[in-house]
C-alpha cells in the first residue's frame, strides 16, 4: 500500500445507557469514543463536531471508527443515533501519535 497508509480493523461501537446520555454531553460522547478507538497512545489534534435535527437524546447509540492512520495520525469518524436511527451528531478527528 503506498503513500504509508496503514490499514486499520478497528472499530469502537459503545451503547451508552440512558443513564449515560443525562450526565454526560453529547459532544463528550463522541469526543469519548473517538478517543477510545484512537488509542491511548495518541493526543487529539484536531475534533469537528456536526449536530443534527434537534431531538430526544436518550439512549444514543455512539460508535467510532478509525477512516485511515499513518506513523504519526490517526483519523477517526464517529457518530450519535438516536433510537429512530436519525443521527443525533457526527464527529471526525485528527490524533497524533505519543513519541512518533
């Protein structure tokens, strides 16, 4: 693969309790998860949070993934459901890797 593209098989698909979603935001939902799939090896760089229609936020659905990583980054998508499958929010970030 060139360019140094590493491919990644990751995925981070946490279900946040309705418990969850009344103490704690929703952009730290999905900062959370971004960071969890990222690794704990990495600091964030850059978070692009995009909010959907208003609606109930209880019992969202966060998940993330990494889109792609290199020696130093890692790029990440994350999203919030809500329990209709509409999208409560979408996140995408930037992290750089610890010591690369």
């Amino acid at each position: 693969m060139g360019g140094g593209l590493v491919p990644s098989p990751f995925f981070f698909s946490p279900i946040f309790s309705t418990g969850d979603a009344m103490t704690t935001t929703l952009a730290a939902q999905i900062e959370a998860a971004l960071r969890e799939v990222a690794g704990s090896q990495t600091r964030p760089s850059s978070l692009l949070i995009d909010y959907g229609p208003d609606g109930d936020d209880e019992g969202l659905a966060v998940r993330a993934w990494v889109e792609r990583s290199t020696r130093s980054l890692v790029f990440a998508q994350g999203e919030a459901r809500r329990r209709n499958g509409s999208l409560a929010a979408a996140g995408s970030a930037v992290f750089r890797r610890v010591g690369a």
